[in-house]
C-alpha cells in the first residue's frame, strides 16, 4: 500500500507541475498577443502622424506659394 502512495503522490506531482507549464505557456503566448497588437496599433499611429504632418507641410507650402503669387 504505501508503494501505491508513494506512485500516486509522485505521479500527482507530475502532473501539477505539466499543469502549472501549461498555464504559464498560455499566459506568455497571451502577453505575446498583446505586445503585437500593442506595437501594430502604434505603428498605426505613427504612420497616421507622418501622414498629415507631411500634408500639413505640403498645405503650408502650398499656401505660401499662392499667397506670394498675389
């Protein structure tokens, strides 16, 4: 009896350990998702600020050289 104790509470360990993995592997690849989608969004952001400061300079430029036309 004690054997079948023993196999039980080893087996039982190794198995809450492989549990224990297994949740801390679906917690990194969640984090994981997160840092991805956090960079993508600011990229988004970035490429959305480049954009209209560039339009902001061209509309600058354009108002400079029409008002100096006049």
């Amino acid at each position: 009896m004690s054997i079948l104790v023993k196999t039980a509470g080893w087996l039982g360990s190794v198995l809450a350990i492989l549990a224990l993995i297994i949740t801390l592997l679906k917690t990194v690849i969640g984090f994981i998702g997160f840092l991805t989608m956090a960079i993508k969004i600011g990229l988004i952001v970035l490429f959305v600020a480049v954009f209209l400061g560039v339009g902001l300079l061209v509309f600058k430029a354009w108002k400079s050289n029409q008002s100096k036309s006049e």
